[in-house]
C-alpha cells in the first residue's frame, strides 16, 4: 500500500469509528416516545428529546394536550406544579439508579406549560 492511501486510510478509520459511538438522532414521534421498554425505560426517548424540544411547541400547551401530545408524565403529584418524563436511567449493580435525564415541564395555575428543560442528574 502506498503511503499516500495509507495517510488517507487513518482519518476515514477515524471518523468512521467516531461516528459509530455518536447518538443517532430521531424526528418525534409519539408512538414511540410512549413506547415502553425493559423495567420501565423508554428506548426511544433519548434519540427524540432534542427534536422534540427544538421543533414542536411545548410553551404554552395545556394539560390535556400535552397528554394527548406526550402521553401520561413519569410524575404525579409534584408540588412545585412540574410535570417530569423521563428520558433515561442508568443503573449500576443494583436497582438505584446512578444518572438519568428528564423532560422537566413546567405548569402554570392555568394547567399550561410555562417553561421546560432537559435535566441531567
């Protein structure tokens, strides 16, 4: 092999295996957002969340549109009025979880989403 085609060989590898690890992104899609997975994860959420949040208008849905929209929230009964989906859990040897990602939605006394976040813990 020349040395010319092997200079070219490394970047292509490198990229390649880079793009391999990358999260795929996927469009929102609401059957598979509420799709349940193994002990009560959300195999899709992840790869939705960020076109969720950039291209469908969450500010300013009521209750009962983000139900029909997002279906039945990970949450209930919050005081501090935020509705909370989540997005994924990660466990180690046991059963508490040691990170996870949510949809924080925030509800004013209208019942209609005020602000939102996605939070990493």
């Amino acid at each position: 092999m020349s040395t010319c085609k092997f200079r070219l060989l490394i970047p292509t590898l490198a990229l390649i295996f880079l793009n391999a690890g990358c999260r795929q992104e996927a469009k929102f899609d609401k059957d598979k957002w509420c799709s349940m997975g193994d002990i009560g994860s959300f195999p899709y959420r992840e790869q939705m969340v960020d076109d969720l949040v950039t291209h469908h208008q969450l500010k300013g849905l009521t209750y009962h549109q983000l139900l029909d929209s997002l279906g039945e929230p990970s949450n209930y009964g919050e005081s501090d009025g935020t509705l909370r989906y989540l997005i994924m859990e990660d466990f180690e040897s046991d059963i508490d979880p040691v990170h996870g990602k949510t949809l924080d939605l925030t509800l004013g006394l209208d019942s209609v989403v005020t602000a939102y976040k996605v939070t990493k813990w």
